[in-house]
C-alpha cells in the first residue's frame, strides 16, 4: 500500500508547485519521491 501511495505522489510531483513536507522517512518507501522532488521534499 505505501507503495501505491509513493507512486501517485511521484504522480503528482509533475507540478511544480507540489511539495511534501513528512517525518516518515521509512523503508525506503519514499526514496522515489525524494528523487523526483529534489529541493522540494522535506
């Protein structure tokens, strides 16, 4: 399921105007994410 939810917010991530702000950082379920945000994921 995290996985799902990783990969509609890389989805999402398209827009520049996107940004994800989380204190979960575990699993290596958001590593995708963090790569296709940059700058943006914190």
């Amino acid at each position: 399921m995290r996985n799902v939810f990783c990969q509609t917010l890389v989805a999402a991530a398209q827009r520049p105007e996107f940004v994800f702000l989380t204190g979960d950082l575990g699993f290596q379920a958001l590593e995708p994410l963090r790569e296709a945000l940059g700058k943006r994921f914190m």
